[in-house]
C-alpha cells in the first residue's frame, strides 16, 4: 500500500513535466502532431476510460506525436488549445468542460489550417468553427434501451423510471424515448424518480422503497445509470422481490461499467445500454483514412442482455474495475 | 415659581407573568435638571426607562409630555417624540466613521449626502465639545467619546429627555469628567436628563434630584443636596443605616514571619506589565491600586498565567513552580475572578450550574465529571451560601442581573477552596447591596485563612477591604500602602508623586 | 415542578419532534400501513426500518458535525470527501488481502479510522491552530479530496465482493435488524457514553459560547476544536464504512456527495445554533432522521422528479423561519400570555403564587431588567 501511495506521489511530481519535455525533444518528421484538451481522468471511472483511451490510440507506435491536458478548467482548457494552435498541431481534440466560450479560439485554429475534432461533449458553436464531432447519442441509447424494454414480451408494463441529475443531456436523452412510449400508451410509468445531481445510489434505493411502500406493482426498472440500478436491486433485494433474468421484476442500467456487466452475465439484472467513453479509435481511424466527416458524429452503441453478453465484450468495453467472472456486486 | 415639568408619569404599573415590575409609581422630570434613577438591580429602573422609551407598555397610569398625554407604542414613537436614550453598553458601529455614527439608520436621512452630513457632524460636535472629527473612525475614538457621540446622536434628533443608562461604568474618571461637562451643557440647554448609575460619588456630584425605587415601588423623590449618601443606601436597601455603614475590618496585617502563600519575582507577561515583585501572605488581603490602564489587572492576569507569561519566577508556600497556563495556577491553589466578566467570565448560554462547577470541573480532569448529583448539591449550596437569585440552577446565567452573575462567577472560585484569590473589579456595575455583601465576603473568607487580591476603581472599596495597597502607574509598581497610610489620599499621592 | 423542568430541558427539542410528527401525519393519511413491519428473509422490513436504514451515514455524520459546530463555531464540509477517503482505504486495504475474513474487515475498518483521525487532525490544526474559518480549512478537502480517493482506488472503481462485507451492508443471516442500523445505534451509545464518562460537552460548550472565558477556567480552546475534529474524522471512517459496504463498490465520485449539506441542516433542525455553543446531540438525531423521512415522503407524494428540490427547499425554508428567534421569541410571547391567564386561574384556586410565579421561564428575562 505504501507503495501504491509513493507512486501515485512520484507519479504527480514528475510525470506530467516528463510528458511534456519528452514530446518537445522528439519532435520527428513524420509523425501526425495531435493536441488533445481533456477533462481530468479523476472525474469518473468514464473519464478514466476515456484518458486511456485517448493515450494509447494516440501514441508514438501508432504515428502520432500527441500532448494532452487533463482539467477542468475551461480558461485552462482555452489557454492549452490556443498553446497547441500556436505549436502548429494537425490536428485539436476537445472535449471541454464549458460549452460555451471558445468560438474564438476555434475560429484560430480554423484560420491557422488546424483540423479541430470534438469528442464526447460538444461545443456551443457554429457548426463550420469545428471540422468533425464524435459523441454518444443519448437518445439513441434511450431508444435502445426502451425498445428493449418493449421487446421483453411482457403483459403490460409497469416500469420505475430513475432518472439522473435532471436536466442533463444524459437525463434527458435517456428519459426521451421512455416517455414517448408512456405516452403512447405502450408501457406504464408506475413511479417516476430521480437519483439526484450525484446520480446517487443511495436515492435511487428510496424511490423504489417509496414504491413498494405505495403498495405500487411494477414489473422494470429503467435506472439511467449503473449505480442507481444497483440501487434500485438492493431496495428490490432487502424486500424479497425477484428480479432478473428468472424474476419478476426486469433490470435494466446503463454505462457498463464492469460490474454492471457482470451483473447481467450472472442474470443478477438483465440487460445494460452502453455509454462509450472511448472515441480515440474511431477519430483515428478517420484520420489515418485521410476523409474526416463532417459534422456531429454518433458512435455506434451496444446493449447488452444477459443472452448477448461474453467475457471478450465486458474485457473489451467495459469501464472501471471487473469483479471478475460470476461475482455479482449487490 | 414652579420649575416646568417635561415629563410626568402618575399610577405607572405593569406586570409581567407572576411579577409585578412597577407597582403605581409616579416620576417627574423638570426641564433643565439632570435626575439620578437609583436602586438596587431589579428595582425597576430598567422596567421605568422602558415605559418611558416605548419599549414595554404600560398597564395602567399616565405619562404626559409638555402637559399632553401621550402613549407610545414603539421605540421608534419615543423617539420621534424626543427621547433619546444611551444604554450602558454603546451600541454603535465600531468600524464606521462617527459621522456616519451618528446619522445612519435616522428616518429623514436615508438618502445620504455625505458631505453634508460631515458639516454637520462637525458642527454638531463641536457645539457640544466633543474631541473627534466626523471622518474618524469610530473605533479610534476612547470609549469616553464613544459614548458621548452616543448622546450627540440622541440629543441631534431635537431631544428634549435624554436617558442615560449606566453611560459611565466603562469609563475611567477623566473621561467621566468630559462626559459631566457635557451633560452640563445640555442641562443649560433645557434638556431634562435621566441617569442611572452605580456611583454614588457621580450622583452628588452631578444630579439635581434623586428618585428611590425599590422592589417597583417608589420609595421617595429627593432634593440631591437633602439626602445625605448614608440615607439614600439605606432607602436603596431598604436597611436600618447601621447595617451598612463601615465594614469592620476582619483581615489580620500580614506578619512577615510566615513563608507567603504566593511569592512572584521579576514577573511580566506580553500584556506588557513590566517585571515586578509581590508577594501575599496567609489570610492577607491586598489590592493592586491605579488608574484604569495603569497595570493593575495585567499584574493579576500575568499572576494567573492568563496572558502568556513571558519572565520570572514564581514560588507557591516557599516552593519554585512554573506557572504557565491558568490551568497550572488553578492547580496551585490558585483563583482568578476577572475584570470583563461578560467578555471573560461568564458561559452566557450555559445554565447557573454549569457555570457554578466550571473551574472545578476543570480541575477534577477531562475524564472525571461530576454526577448530576454532585453538580446540583454544589450548585445549591453556593447559591444559598452566597444569596444567589435564580430561579432555578438550570436557568442560564446569562438572565441573571449582574450582581447574581458575578456572585455566580465568584461561586465559581470558591467551590475550587483556592488558596489564593484574585478579584479583579468583583464589584463593577453592580448594587450596592451586593457590593457589600462581596466585601463582607472577602473580608470572612480571609479570616477564614484564605489569601486574596481585592482589585477596584473605586479606591475607598479597596481602602475598606485590604491591608496592604500595590499602588500601580504606566504598568509599573509606584507604591505600597499599608495601615495608618492606608486611606484615598496617600493613594492619590503615590500616584501622582510616582509621576515626577 | 419536576414535570416542569422535564418540559424546560425538552424545549429545544419541540421544532425537531414536532416536524418529525408532521412528516408521521402525512405518511399516515397517505397508507394506514405506514408502520407495518413484516418480516422479508428473516430481517426486519418496512418504512420505518427502511429510514432507520437509510439514515445511518447521515445521523453518524451529524453527531461529528454538532460537536465540531459547538465548539469551532463553524461547520466542516469536507466529510463526504473525508469519508470517500478513508472508505476508499478500507477497500485498498480489503481487496488487497490475500483472504477476507472478519479481521481482514476489522483491520481495515481500524486503519480507515486512522486515516479518518488524521483527516480530522489536518482539518483541527488548521481550525484551531491556524485559526482558518473551518468552513475555509475544509474547503481544501472538500474540493480536492476525491481526486485523492480516486487514485487510491487505483483510477478504477474497486468492488467490495465479499460476504462480510455484503452482510455488513445488508443483514447478518439470523439478526433479523440489517446490520447498519445496528451499527448506527452502536455508535450512538458510544456517543452517549463517551458524553456521559467525560466532560466534553461541557468544555465543547464553554469553547464555543466563550473561549475566552473557557480559557481563564483552565480550559485549551485549541485541544478541545482539534478534538471535536479527531472525533469528526472517526465518525467519518464509520460512516464511510457502512456506506461502501452497503453500495458494495468504492465510487470515489458519488460516495456520499453532498451530505455535508444534510447534516449541518440536520444539526439545525436539532435546534442548535450553527455559530456554536450549548447543543443537543439528541436533537441532531432526531433532526437527520426528519430529513432522511422528509426525503422519503416527498417519493411517497410522488413530486415530480423536477419539483422535488424545490419542495425540499420550500419545505426547509418554512422550517427555519419558524425556529428562527424572531418567532421563537412571538410564541414565547404568547405563551407567557396564556400561561399567565392560567397563573390567574390556578391562583384563584390554589392560592399559591410563589412557587407558580417563579417556575415561569418566560419571565425570569424581563423580571432581571
């Protein structure tokens, strides 16, 4: 353990200065030079996948002579896109942490020839200021995920929606093609709910305790991300109502982190819609294929049920730590 | 010719649940006079002052002003009818200029036209002789001029009653002097002025008229120059005159020959006394005299360890200690009852009890409560021992009137059986009957072999209770009084010959 | 006289009963069942063991948090972080271990506490030795203390897949309460018993209504703030404890976010002062089960997931105009009006003034002036 503290420490102090001096020095013809402004991998198990990612797709091997800077900061984000306009990038990676602000910094790195690629999160700017964006679409997930929910073969549904932080782009992405379905008279809201602003786990439990306790018969849950759906199980769990794959009440979370997956893979829940953090293949892709799209981009996701599910997908797609093969997390 | 009433108040009662505060009590006041509100706390001066001000209502009686019946039902009625009123504790804002002291928060001001305001801040101080320019901050000025910018705020709003409630207790004897002339000036202007206060001394020496309550009755209203000072104790308590004139001195004169229960050399602390020598005996009661800021209570703090320590050596019964922190002086057997016990004596909140056993609890340790039990039989016993009203030992100290919190505090010390207490001013602002009731303690607890340090603004206090006097000028020992010498003159003398 | 004084020392817990009955009242008139407890796999289960349940974390945190409000006169709002910290030790700790078993779970709940202790230190010296805002010390925790949780859970979000652990945050298979709730009220006798064998309410409460007096009385004003901030750090190693072991997984960024904010108006709804002093441990209780019924009761009313703020706040807002002192002292002073007419009446009847006038808080005040 020491150990693990010493080098999260040496690794604080002195990589990110190596990182840099080492980009500097190596500067070889050649190679394709990439700036990447990112948040900072400690924001989500998401975000760690997604840093990764990010640094092993577009590395030395691969052709690439990349920097990248991690925060949270949008004037810092705007200070170190301009820094790498001014070194004379090919290509601006941003995924930022504001929205708004950066129209002029855009513009430059436009009128300097810069290529500029958006990933995960999309900027409030118009559409000619950036050459590409990659994102996930969530209301494509949410239309997946509700048509799985459709497709179960159930007499009618009666489902708790779980919402997260309302009014995010996640939230309402999600909740979009559920409500629509509820509207059209083809599943059943029984209880509406949300996690709050920390997607908490702990909210999550107590709206479906509320709907037990409201003597309320539901037959899904459709928590909007993986923890709030482990939430929703324990509530189901400690008042003795079956679920999964051989129970009454079908689960469905989202996001796919490992443990999810396992969870579903045990049929402890039946079914996670993913959320891909990991846009760096496929920007790659576009750029080593020399025809960069134009415009926002969706990245094809999956859903995966406890039929679809294999241990190459959890390995492959997954985020955060793996509990490992047939342990479920409660 | 009969003098002109301002103020006129007949049959004026009010009751509070299960007590009544005044009990048909009749009050006037002439224009141009300044009238002394005496009696012991819980009299109803308070309760009379706040009928006049608007504050409470009253239940029956008359108030007329210039001849009209009025009846105010707010403050702010009071005051617009032109009554000021300066309470004891100065409640103004410490980091805003005395201009803006002194015309903030005023109705007809709410726009504010800062140069003009300064005019006549300036003007309306220099009418009324008060040192302080209208730009200065407000903290910068002594307390004196705090206050007297108090009363120029009451009086500018065309005052015609001004109260003052206690105005001198925080302030030492030259500023009381600045503070009298003023009120002079105001007298001559007509302004009728009520003062409350503890002093005798300052109500013969300024009022005109005197008015007894007693228990919300009103014992009598007197010509100031007709009532001699014995008499107006005697109606204040409600005793016979020979119960309360000169305490006799118990306290045995120190003999040299025992070893001194407290022996301090060169000792000085960062409040900047300088180094000094003192030394008690067994029994002995001495004080420490001076003007306020001459030393007197930075010597008992640097004795208690209650400013950081900074020389000198210290013998407890012959034997060398260290004394660093109150806690060490409390474990040497040593008490220190302090000079702000608002700001360094009570726990306000907490209850007459918790306050009772604080500094034994203390002592007992961290780890070692005392039972609720044990908590509740101290806290009776003192409170019986030293006369104590409460209503309960469960009511917070903070509702007590200031004679019973400091009776509490004292309470305090000699539930811990100190060896040696010091009294810094135990007897400010409060009655008369408690000041004699804590110099008869003194006095016993000595003879009962205890050793204490008596000290007071009130050098005749002093000169009735100790034996020996530390006379103190500019944070320095000057002098040291003791028997036939011992009296309010040669104190003065020391004092100002220590000047040469 | 006695029942009397029984009413006096309750006084200040009449807001934070008085809101928990209301919550009741709705509950009830929304299901009669509202207190059935049936019994799901040999544990307990219902409303009540429900909130009881999902309260443990807040009500352990609020009793840290009233001790460091009495005596530092300011509130720490780094303890969801400090907990995500030293839970995420406990994990490092658990999931390193070759084998998990009972002392696995208990050595690393004990170095969690460690690391909860010098949190609580690290916070305490800047409170009291450096004379920091406490709000302002544990600013620094607060904002960057789950990037340090997050590297100590190895940039990944660590599962706790074991059955100790699965049953501390569930039920032991044959104690019919789940395991939380009795550790909750564990730590409350602890608490009690450690008010009851020493004198830190009376020193936390001198320190906080007055240092400076609390000093001249022998008491260390820094010692006791340092200490009411050790005790914050163990309670924040237990409540992170039971926390991840009921979520089975360390989420370094959502583990008890914001119930910082819960427990300080927890600590309010107990009636007691946020700028320090006398305060009631009981009421702090009391006051985090009202929020955890009030959050509860919202869900059961079915407000519409983008109200449900919203009504919290209304919900809050009214609460704290009535116990704020402007009404406490209107009621006070109606209810010296009313019992002043049942003075009169008792007078007439029993002729016994003294012992009737004297027993009236109310007046004791006014009479002193």
């Amino acid at each position: 353990m020491k150990k693990r503290v010493l080098c999260i420490l040496v690794i604080l102090l002195v990589a990110s200065p190596l990182v840099l001096f080492a980009g500097g020095a190596q500067e070889e013809s050649g190679m394709i030079k990439v700036g990447i402004v990112n948040l900072p991998p400690e924001e989500s198990g998401y975000r760690q996948a997604n840093v990764e990612a990010m640094n092993s797709v577009f590395s030395k091997e691969n052709g690439y002579d990349a920097k990248q800077t991690n925060t949270g900061d949008n004037t810092e984000q705007i200070a170190a896109a301009k820094g790498y306009i001014r070194d004379g990038v090919d290509y601006l990676l941003i995924s930022a942490a504001n929205a708004s602000g950066w129209d002029d910094t855009l513009k430059s790195a436009k009128d300097a020839g810069i290529k500029v690629i958006l990933f995960d999160r999309l900027i409030d700017t118009d559409k000619a200021n950036f050459q590409a964006a990659l994102v996930s679409d969530m209301a494509y997930e949410g239309d997946m995920a509700t048509q799985w929910v459709l497709s179960l073969g159930l007499d009618k549904i009666n489902l708790i929606l779980i919402r997260g932080q309302m009014g995010s782009a996640a939230e309402i992405g999600r909740s979009a093609a559920v409500l629509k379905a509820a509207g059209a008279g083809k599943l059943k809201i029984v209880a509406d709910g949300t996690g709050g602003d920390s997607w908490s786990l702990e909210e999550a439990r107590k709206v479906v305790e509320a709907a037990i306790a409201a003597g309320k018969d539901f037959n899904v849950i459709y928590a909007q991300n993986d923890g709030m759906a482990q939430g929703a199980v324990q509530a189901l769990e400690a008042a003795g109502i079956s679920h999964g794959k051989s129970g009454k009440v079908k689960v469905i979370g989202f996001d796919f982190n490992r443990f999810a997956l396992r969870n579903v893979q045990a049929g402890y829940w039946d079914a996670d819609m993913q959320c891909n953090p990991r846009q760096a293949a496929e920007i790659s892709k576009w750029i080593k294929s020399g025809s960069l799209p134009s415009g926002i981009q969706y990245q094809k996701e999956l859903l995966l049920t406890t039929d679809t599910i294999t241990d190459e997908l959890i390995d492959q797609w997954g985020i955060n730590a793996d509990p490992g093969k047939g342990v479920i997390t409660r | 010719m009969e003098p002109e009433n301002i103020l006129k108040m007949e049959g004026i009662s009010i009751s509070f649940p299960g007590v009544k505060a005044l009990d048909n009590v009749a009050f006037t006041l002439r224009k141009g006079e300044i009238h002394a509100l005496m009696g012991e706390n819980g009299a109803g001066k308070s309760t009379l002052v706040k009928v006049i001000t608007g504050v409470y209502e009253k239940d029956t009686g008359n108030i007329t002003i210039d001849g009209q019946p009025i009846h105010f039902k707010s403050p702010q009625e009071a005051q617009n009818s032109g009554i000021g009123t300066v309470y004891q504790e100065i409640t103004l804002c410490p980091n805003l200029t005395v201009a803006e002291n002194m015309f903030i928060g005023r109705g007809h001001y709410s726009f504010v036209h800062w140069k003009h305001m300064n005019e006549k801040a300036a003007q309306l101080l220099d009418s009324l002789g008060i040192p302080a320019s209208p730009g200065q901050e407000l903290s910068s000025c002594s307390l004196a001029v705090q206050q007297m910018i108090a009363i120029a705020r009451a009086v500018d709003m065309d005052c015609k009653i001004l109260i003052l409630d206690e105005p001198t207790s925080s302030l030492d004897e030259d500023e009381v002097k600045k503070l009298f002339v003023l009120m002079g000036e105001l007298k001559a202007r007509g302004v009728g002025i009520i003062f409350i206060t503890h002093f005798l001394e300052q109500v013969y020496e300024i009022t005109d008229r005197i008015t007894v309550l007693r228990n919300g009755k009103l014992i009598g209203e007197y010509e100031t120059d007709s009532l001699p000072q014995i008499e107006l104790i005697s109606k204040m308590m409600g005793k016979a005159l020979e119960e309360i004139s000169e305490i006799e001195k118990l306290a045995p004169d120190a003999s040299g020959q025992c070893v001194p229960v407290f022996e301090a050399s060169a000792l000085s602390s960062d409040a900047g006394v300088r180094p000094f020598n003192f030394t008690i005996q067994k029994g002995e009661v001495n004080g420490f005299a001076g003007l306020l800021g001459s030393g007197r209570s930075e010597s008992a703090r640097a004795i208690f360890a209650a400013d950081k320590v900074t020389g000198g050596e210290v013998r407890i019964k012959g034997q060398r200690v260290k004394i660093r922190t109150p806690l060490n002086a409390m474990k040497r057997g040593i008490g220190y009852l302090p000079e702000d016990r608002k700001g360094d004596g009570i726990i306000a909140e907490l209850s007459v009890r918790d306050n009772i056993i604080l500094a034994l609890q203390v002592l007992k340790g961290f780890f070692k409560p005392l039972s609720q039990k044990q908590a509740q039989d101290f806290a009776d016993e003192y409170i019986k021992k030293l006369n104590i009203k409460t209503p309960t030992a469960d009511t917070p100290i903070k509702s007590l009137s200031g004679g019973n919190q400091q009776k509490v505090i004292l309470a305090r010390w000699l539930l811990t059986h100190p060896d040696y207490l010091i009294l810094d001013e135990p007897t400010r602002g409060i009655d008369v009957g408690t000041k004699v009731e804590i110099q008869k303690l003194v006095l016993g607890l000595a003879s009962e072999g205890m050793s204490l340090t008596f000290i007071s603004s009130e050098i005749d206090e002093m000169t009735r209770t100790c034996s020996r006097l530390i006379v103190m000028k500019d944070r320095e020992i000057v002098g040291e009084l003791t028997g036939a010498n011992l009296t309010e003159n040669d104190v003065m003398h020391v004092i100002a010959q220590g000047g040469i | 006289m006695n029942m009397q004084k029984v009413m006096t020392r309750m006084s200040h817990l009449v807001l934070p009963i008085s809101v928990l009955l209301l919550l009741i009242i709705i509950n009830l008139i929304k299901g009669a069942d509202y207190f059935s407890i049936t019994v799901v796999k040999g544990a307990l289960y219902g409303n009540i063991p429900n909130i009881l349940f999902g309260a443990s974390e807040l009500v352990i945190l609020t009793i840290g948090m009233t001790l460091v409000t009495a005596a530092s006169q300011g509130q720490d709002i780094s303890i969801g972080v400090s907990a995500t910290i030293t839970s995420a030790i406990f994990v490092l700790f658990v999931i390193n271990a070759a084998e998990v078993t009972l002392v696995t779970i208990i050595a690393g709940f004990l170095i969690s506490c460690v690391a909860g202790l010098l949190i609580g230190a690290f916070n305490g010296i800047l409170v009291s030795i450096f004379k920091v805002q406490p709000m302002v010390a544990t600013l620094i925790l607060f904002t960057g203390g789950r990037s340090i949780a997050f590297m100590i859970d190895g940039k990944l979000s660590p599962i706790l897949a074991n059955d100790i652990s699965n049953q501390i945050g569930t039920v032991i298979p044959g104690v019919p309460i789940q395991t939380p709730i009795i550790l909750t009220v564990v730590f409350i006798i602890i608490t009690a018993w450690v008010l009851k064998t020493t004198n830190l309410r009376l020193y936390a409460q001198s320190v906080g209504i007055n240092p400076s007096a609390a000093r001249l009385n022998g008491i260390n004003p820094k010692k006791i703030i340092f200490l009411t901030f050790l005790i914050m750090g163990v309670c924040t190693a237990v409540a992170g404890f039971i926390a991840v072991n009921k979520a089975g997984r360390h989420d370094s960024v959502n583990l008890l976010k914001l119930i910082m904010m819960d427990a300080i108006l927890a600590v309010a709804i107990g009636g007691n002062s946020l700028s320090g002093g006398k305060f009631s441990i009981t009421g702090s209780i009391i006051g985090a089960y009202t929020i955890e019924m009030l959050n509860r009761t919202l869900l059961r009313l079915e407000v519409e997931p983008e109200a449900i703020k919203a009504f919290k706040a209304v919900f809050i807002i009214i609460l704290m105009v009535v116990s704020s002192p402007v009404v406490r002292d209107f009621t006070r002073k109606i209810m010296d009006r009313v019992r002043t007419l049942g003075l009169i009446d008792g007078v007439l009847k029993r002729h016994a003034p003294e012992t009737a006038a004297v027993s009236s808080p109310g007046s004791i005040k006014r009479k002193e002036e």
